[in-house]
C-alpha cells in the first residue's frame, strides 16, 4: 500500500499540530509586543526622571536664590539703608478666627492689649 499524504497524519494529529502551531506564533508574537511596551515604558519612565531631575536642579537654584534674597543685608540694601529698628508700639499680633455667629473675627494684640476688629471681607 502505498503511503499518501492524507494517510500519514491522520486528522486529528494535523488538527493537534496546527492548534500547536498556532499557539507558538501567537507566544512569540505576545512576547515581542511585551518586550516593546517594556522598552516604551522605560523610555517615558527616563523622560520622566530627566524632567524630575531638572525640576528638583531649578528648585535647588530658586531656593538658594530666595535665601539670598531674604538674608538682613540683602532686604536692607534693596529697601535703602535709611531703614530703622520699629518702636515698640508698633509691633502687633494679628490672630483670626470665627465668633458664635459666624462672622469672621479679626484680633490685633500689641502688646497684651486685644482690640477686636469683625472683617467679612477675607
């Protein structure tokens, strides 16, 4: 008898293999789109620690600058240097808060004196 291509494998052997098959293509091919969502992951993942690195450098740069600009010598030379120390009297505590009827309570206290003052205006 001779051997034909139909008799060699029967149906469900080809039916296995094909399964198979397809199954190993689509491994492959999932594998490869994994592998390239990873690398696009980690190219916006160092775009992001880029920008985050020159935020926290600008951050750096603006803090020192506003330290130098709020050193004694610096805020006296800006605002002249005919500045003087403040009196006493004019030196207060301003403490805010909301009274039993609901308006907003504004208190100046130079000094041990309170002086209540109502603002509905902040």
């Amino acid at each position: 008898m001779k051997n034909s291509p139909s008799s060699f494998l029967p149906p469900l052997n080809l039916l296995l293999l094909g399964i198979f098959l397809a199954v190993s293509l689509l491994g492959g091919l999932s594998q490869v789109w994994i592998q390239r969502q990873i690398s696009r992951t980690a190219d916006v993942i160092e775009q992001h620690e880029k920008t985050l690195r020159d935020l926290e450098r600008k951050n750096r740069y603006m803090s020192t600058r506003l330290a130098e600009a709020h050193r004694p010598d610096e805020l006296i030379r800006r605002a002249g240097y005919d500045l003087k120390r403040p009196d006493w009297n004019q030196i207060a505590q301003v403490e805010r808060f909301y009274d039993s009827d609901g308006n907003r309570v504004v208190r100046i206290a130079p000094y041990g004196e309170s002086i209540e003052v109502a603002d509905n205006s902040w």
